[in-house]
C-alpha cells in the first residue's frame, strides 16, 4: 500500500506553490557568485600575515569557478538547443505522414488494395534473382522472377496476386529474394517500403517515432528511404 501511495505522489501534479518553494530551496543550495567572493575575502581577511596566500594560488581558484560557471551556463544553452532540434526533427517527421518509406526489414504489409513493394541490395550483382513471398502462416504464396542485377539496389514490386492471379488478402507477408553469386546460390538483403500513418512525437529519450501501416512503430532514424506514396 506504501508503494502504491508513493507511486501516486510522484505522478500527482506539483501545484505552482510547491513548483516555487522547490525553486527557492534549488537557489539556496547552490554556490552563487557572491558567496564564493564573499569566502575568498574571509579567507584573505583572516589569512596567516607570515604566509599569505599566494597569487597564483588565489588566480587558480578564481579560474576554477568561472570555469565551473561556464560549464554550468552551456549545459543549459545546450539542453535549450536540444529541445529546438527536437521540435524540429519533429515538424519534418509530420511530414512523411502518407508517404512510404524504406525499412531495413524484409516484412512488408499489403493492404487490402496496392501493392507491395522492395529492395534488394547485392555488393556484387547476382543472376537469376527470385523474390518468394511467404504469408504469415509460412507458406509461399508467389515467386516473382527479377533477374540479373547489377551492384547497389534494386527495386521490385508485388502487385499482391498470386501465382493464378488471385488477390490475396491483406496481411504481413516475407519477402526473401536468392540469387547466383560467383556460381553459387545467395540470399541476398531485403529491405520492403511502407506507409507512414502517423508520427509519435515521444519526449526525453523517447525521441521521435514513425507509426507504418500494420508494422508498428519504428525511429525515425531507422528509415532508410523516403519515397512517393504510389
């Protein structure tokens, strides 16, 4: 039951009186400038007159705090910057809201209507390249024959009709494509485009997400590709 109520005081909201009196007691507890001027007179008034302190020694401590203020004075500069390129970075994530991107996954969703499309990446190039497409219950709905490609990427798509031309129903299907390299079979990397519903905006570490179309959420970081939505 104690951690419960203990629970309750950390979500409950601070009232402006309590938000205030935290500040005040943050004030009090740090070492401003006027008290470490105010220790540095004490400390020459009641210095030994047969071992003064040094000037050196008085220039180093007067360096380390304005050192210390400094730090203190960008790290704040810095957080404000943070929050402005976050608000920014998500401004610019809304608007890929009805867009398609590419995501390093070879699982795609295809909608009740469109199609389904991706990207093969090879170092080399590879021959006779076939994309299967397996449904979520494991089975291979449609091969669809790409052929030779070149080095880099290459895009394909899947008009989501198997191999009679039937439309198959909406679902989250695998896409895997295998290809010849150097005389012998590879499977090569497959990354599948989808469409972006919404953006979570997140806050701290949360940072900004991207909601796709039957897959879920992913970091804006992790898009690859942003394409038109065709």
């Amino acid at each position: 039951m104690t951690a419960i109520n203990s629970y309750l005081d950390l979500t409950t909201p601070l009232t402006q009186e309590q938000i205030a009196a935290n500040k005040e007691i943050d004030a009090k507890q740090k070492l401003q400038q006027e008290d470490f001027f105010a220790l540095l007179s004490q400390q020459l008034a009641y210095q030994d007159p047969f071992k003064p302190v040094d000037n050196s020694e008085m220039i180093a401590q007067m360096a380390s705090f304005t050192t210390a203020e400094g730090i203190t004075t960008m790290g704040t500069e810095f957080a404000g910057m943070k929050e402005v390129l976050s608000s920014s970075q998500a401004l610019e994530a809304s608007s890929l809201v009805g867009k398609k991107v590419l995501i390093p996954s070879n699982q795609g969703h295809l909608a009740e209507t469109g199609d389904l499309s991706g990207s093969i990446n090879s170092k080399t190039g590879a021959y006779s390249t076939v994309v299967s497409v397996t449904n979520s219950g494991g089975e291979v709905v449609r091969s669809i024959e790409i052929g030779d490609i070149g080095a880099g990427n290459k895009r394909f798509s899947w008009d989501g009709l198997d191999g009679e031309g039937n439309r198959l129903p909406e679902d989250t299907y695998t896409l895997k494509a295998n290809g010849t390299v150097n005389g012998k079979g590879e499977e090569l990397m497959v990354a599948t485009y989808a469409h972006v519903q919404s953006v979570s905006l997140g806050g701290g570490q949360a940072g900004v997400h991207l909601n796709l179309q039957g897959l879920g959420g992913i970091k804006l970081s992790e898009a690859i590709e942003v394409a038109e939505n065709k």
